[in-house]
C-alpha cells in the first residue's frame, strides 16, 4: 500500500513532467520561427549577373579588371558548323560553366584564316558539326589530321553521312572505323559504360513490353561500325543477339586515340540537348591527365502546388479517401511525402499554393497555413510560392489574392523562391514585379529543352529548372539526368500535388503517384548521394558563386594548384583522375565519388591537391 507521503511525492513529479511538457510545447508553437522565412536573403547583398563569367573576355569573373594570368592559362574550345543550331548553343554553355573561352565559325576556312590573324594558341578541342561540313572539300582531312598531329583533340558531335564514310578511308582512319558493317541498324538497348559519366554504368534495355512503353525513348537505329583496336568505346548499342566479344556491338560513343590527341565520335543526336554538357566533360576527363572543373554541388526535390490552405474538392477526395481534402493533405499525403524525403539526400522545398481555385467559395485557412509552416520548419523545408492554379485567374490577380491571405495571417514572411511552371516570360516578368514576390531572389523553371539550365532570370534574380517529373522517368530522362550530375553536380526533381488534389483519372492516386515519386528517387538517384541535398534558395546561393566564380589550374609533379578568385568560398569542384587519388587537399577537404572521381569543398582562393 502506498503511503500519504509517497503518493504526494508521485503526485507532485507527474505534475512537474506535465508542465514541463506543457511548456515545451507552448515554446516550440512560440519559438519556432515559421513565422519568417529562415532562407530569405537580401537580393542586393548577393552576387549579380554583372559578376559572372562570360567567355571570350580576358576579364577575371566579369569584375572590370583585366587578370593576365587567368587570361593567359584559360583553355579555349572552337566550334565549327553553322551558327545558331542546337550544337553550337550547347557547346557555348558548357564553355560558360567550364571557364573556358570559345570561338565559332562556320567553316574550316573562316577558322583558318582567324587564327592567322589573330596568332591564338591552339585550342585544346575542336568540335564539328558534322551537318555544315563540304567533306568533299580538297585538303579538309589533311588539315583535320594536322590537327591532330599537334595535340588538338577533335570531337565529331555528329557523324557525316554513312555514305560519305564509306567512301573517304581517310575519314574513316580519323575515326578509328575499319569497317561499315550496316548502313542502318536498329538495337534492343544502349550500354553506357562505367566510368564514362558519373554515377557507374547503365543498361537501358526493356526487360517487356510495359517498361519498353513506358521508359524507352533512346535512338535504337543507327549505322553500325567496326572500330580498330586504338578505339575506345563509352556507350555502345545492345543487339538482340549475343555477340561473341563486346567489341563487336555498334558503337555510339567512342574516341580514337591517335599519336598525341584523341578524335572523338557520337553516333546520334546526343549532343542536340543538355545531355552534351556532361558528354563534353567526360571527354576532357578521359583526353587528358587530370580533369578538374567547378560544380554547383545541389540536389533538390520540389513539391509544386504545395500545401494549400484551402479545402477544395472535397467531394471527389471523400469518395476516394474517405476524408476531407484537408484531412487527406495532412493525414495521409504529408507522413508520405516525408518517408520519401528521409529516404534520400536530396533538399525538400514545397512550393505552396494558398488555393487551387480562385472562382470557388472555398478561401485558404489560418489554421491549415500555421500546421504546414511548422511541419515544413521542422523538416528544414523551405516554402516558396507557387505561380499556378486550377482556374482561369490570371497571375497578377493569383498573387494579389495571395498576398491579402499571407499579409494578414504571417505579415512578416518574405518567399525567396517562385515556381513559374508555365507562365510565359511576360508573365514571369509581371509576377515578379507583384508585392508578394518582392523578395524572390530565384525563380524555378520546367524544364523545356534550353541548355542554360542555371542562370540569371535578371541582375538579382537568378532561374533554376526542374529536370525531371519525378513519376516518369525515360531512359533518356535518365542519360540526360547522369549527364548534368556529370557537368554540374546538379539535379532538380518535382512532384505536382495538384495532380492528387484534383486527378484527371483514375490512376492519379495518392499513393501511386507517391510511390513512382520515392520508388524512382530511390533507385535513379542512389549514385549521387555524394552531392549535397539543399532548397532551392540553397541552391541559389551555390548558383551565383558558381556562375562568379573564375579559376585557374596548374600540375606539378605530384600536385595540382588551383587559385580562384571573382567569388566568395566555399565553392566546390569535381576531379577526375586516372588510377591516381588524393591523399591530402590544403585550402579544402574532398569526398570520392565513385572511382577516379572526388569531390573538393574549396574553402581557400589558393588551393594545393596532392595526388599519389
């Protein structure tokens, strides 16, 4: 039996736990923060678009004064082929965010008769656009192989006609082609072999007919060529029948390595879109001793349109769930969608929505914006604010009305980042000029085939795209997602909820878009946890000292020495190596990859890489 004495003493330390709760709780709903936004920055305080980089100058990070020493070191890339096509812009951009100068010219004389007159150095790399070329001009091949001769590495970023290879034996010497073995063949998959890219090798060949529906979207037809014992191949087709060696299945990517340069091959339109960006990059990496380049070093994952605020639908959800669309957002869609973010690297940022639609009598609730404000604070989310609705409400009113609802109920709360999904550019520029986004400091962009996927929307304003629709992802999906990690380190994937909250069929359930979302993540980007998961504001800091920054490289023996400048630290690079590795970085600290790859947090403006 307990005693007075005992049982006063229980009583009174439940009492003391019980308020101590109490106050805990009433000091996190108190002290949380969610009130403002812990990744707002002040635009003018950051790096502009005056600050960055810009090829073709001999000014350090666009600062106004001239670096002889940067100048002079910078490597430089010539372009060959008619201005303005889809080539040309991507090598342009790979040059912006490698630092390195570029020329263009439309023609192998015009570049003759440049470089006479201004004595440049030779460029590390010549790129042809195999399209604009006269390959029965009288001479071209003997200047391409002096060209090579002199350690200038040829890269072919399309092949001439298959007829105009069959005839010319010096083109095909070039190439590293013994013989035409199909003018026209059509594969099961591709082979993308380790090493090549980042992230190790890939096999996309459909194992039935539902995923060669649903995933294959890669070119299966192309001419076939047996390559000569100096030929290395990095991407190759796969044949529905088995073949003795590896060798013999056609090649897609491959390089021939000559005396004291390698020519470089694509058998296809890779390079048309972004996914060239990583292929330029893994071809400097394996053309020369060490290939050591900045990256932006961010992983994002981007729920678009939301959490909303307001309980709309609420019919169609019933009958689907069981519950209001409120209650389903928070009961059922928000455990879920934290389980998938947990179980990546990848920074979460929810591009709210205070409602979906503008022309119903349904209006955003305090008390739904306070619930999600805290739960996105607790996971270190960021909110941003989402341009899109299902009405017909124009941008200007949308935000308008936006901002009545976040003014009174969170006044002091600045978004730093705005989802444009798909506003026009007029549109981008009136949303951007609305209250409520005065602060955005980035917009996010769907993807849409440009290749400067990271930029500047204006001088304060930096963009950023989404790459991939987290529920569907192709094999090209794929190729090109391995190739921006390859080039930028970079990676941006979404999911609209609005999809859940107002489905156009029958497939479009909670736990099915969900599961293709966290099942995909789980499985495409397991390769690329050694980059850093950030927001999108995160990622807009990295941005900015990625596009400022300037840098130049050198090798001693056994160290490299890199000297930055035109941005603040950190920053970060990729080196890539061959059979060698680090054993110490001063001015930083390095993380491997995968093999032969690492990446440096740069911490110093004067760095020193030992590697053994």
């Amino acid at each position: 039996m307990i005693s007075r004495w005992n049982y006063l003493a229980i009583t009174t330390v439940m009492l003391v736990v019980f308020f101590m709760f109490q106050f805990t709780n009433v000091a996190l709903e108190s002290w949380d923060g969610y009130e403002e936004n812990s990744y707002y920055l002040d635009r003018e305080d950051l790096p502009g678009e005056s600050s960055a980089y810009q090829p073709g100058t001999d000014l350090t990070a666009g600062q106004g004064g001239t670096d002889t020493a940067f100048s002079d070191a910078r490597s430089r890339v010539v372009y060959i082929g008619a201005a303005g096509g889809a080539e040309e812009n991507v090598v342009y951009t790979w040059a912006v965010y490698t630092k390195q100068n570029m020329n263009s010219y439309a023609s192998f004389g015009e570049y003759k008769k440049a470089e006479k007159k201004k004595k440049n150095q030779s460029p590390e790399m010549i790129i042809i656009n195999s399209d604009d070329i006269e390959w029965n001009q009288k001479g071209l091949l003997g200047e391409l192989e002096k060209y090579a001769d002199d350690g200038v590495n040829l890269v072919f970023c399309n092949l001439p006609d298959v007829e105009v290879i069959k005839d010319n034996v010096r083109l095909q010497k070039l190439l590293g082609i013994e013989e035409v073995k199909s003018e026209e063949n059509e594969v099961e998959g591709i082979y993308l072999r380790e090493g090549f890219l980042l992230g190790g090798e890939a096999v996309y060949r459909a194992e039935d007919e539902e995923e060669r529906a649903k995933r294959q979207d890669l070119e299966l037809t192309f001419p076939w060529y047996t390559l000569g014992k100096d030929a290395e191949v990095y991407i190759r087709g796969i044949t529905k029948d088995i073949l003795e060696e590896e060798e013999d299945y056609p090649a897609v990517i491959w390089s021939n390595r000559l005396d004291k340069a390698d020519v470089f091959a694509v058998n296809g339109s890779y390079m048309e879109d972004i996914t060239g960006l990583g292929i330029l990059t893994a071809m400097a990496a394996r053309s020369n001793e060490y290939e050591l380049y900045p990256v932006v070093n961010a992983q994002n994952m981007v729920l678009t349109n939301y959490p909303n605020f307001a309980s709309e639908n609420n019919k169609e959800i019933k009958e689907r769930y069981g519950q209001s669309t409120a209650e389903m957002s928070k009961n059922l869609a928000w455990p879920s969608l934290v389980a998938v973010y947990r179980q990546n690297t990848l920074g979460l940022t929810c591009m709210l929505t205070p409602q979906y639609d503008y022309e119903d009598e349904q209006f955003p609730n305090q008390t739904e914006l306070q619930y999600y404000m805290r739960r996105l604070r607790e996971q270190g989310a960021e909110a941003g604010l989402s341009s899109e609705n299902v009405s017909d409400t124009d941008i200007q009113e949308k935000l308008t009305e936006d901002q009545r609802f976040m003014e009174k109920e969170l006044p002091d709360y600045r978004f730093s980042s705005f989802y444009a999904g798909s506003l026009t550019e007029s549109e981008v520029e009136t949303a951007l000029n609305e209250e409520i986004t005065g602060d955005v400091r980035t917009i996010v962009t769907d993807y849409s085939g440009e290749n400067d996927i990271i930029g500047y929307q204006s001088e304060e304003i930096t963009r950023q795209s989404i790459l991939s629709n987290g529920t569907v992802h192709t094999y090209r999906d794929d190729m090109r997602m391995r190739s921006v990690q390859t080039a930028l380190g970079y990676s941006s994937v979404s999911l609209d909820m609005r999809r859940v909250a107002f489905p156009e069929n029958d497939e479009e359930t909670l736990e099915k878009v969900v599961s293709e979302f966290g099942g995909n993540i789980g499985y495409y980007w397991d390769d690329f946890r050694g980059f850093a998961g950030t927001t999108v504001s995160e990622c807009d800091s990295r941005i900015r000292s990625f596009l400022a920054l300037d840098y130049t490289d050198s090798r001693k023996e056994d160290t490299i020495h890199l000297e930055l400048t035109g941005t603040e630290t950190p920053v970060w690079f990729v080196l890539r190596t061959k059979g060698e590795r680090i054993v110490r970085v001063d001015g930083g600290s390095w993380e491997q990859l995968e093999d032969g790859a690492w990446l440096i947090e740069v911490d110093s403006t004067d760095v020193s890489i030992e590697l053994e």
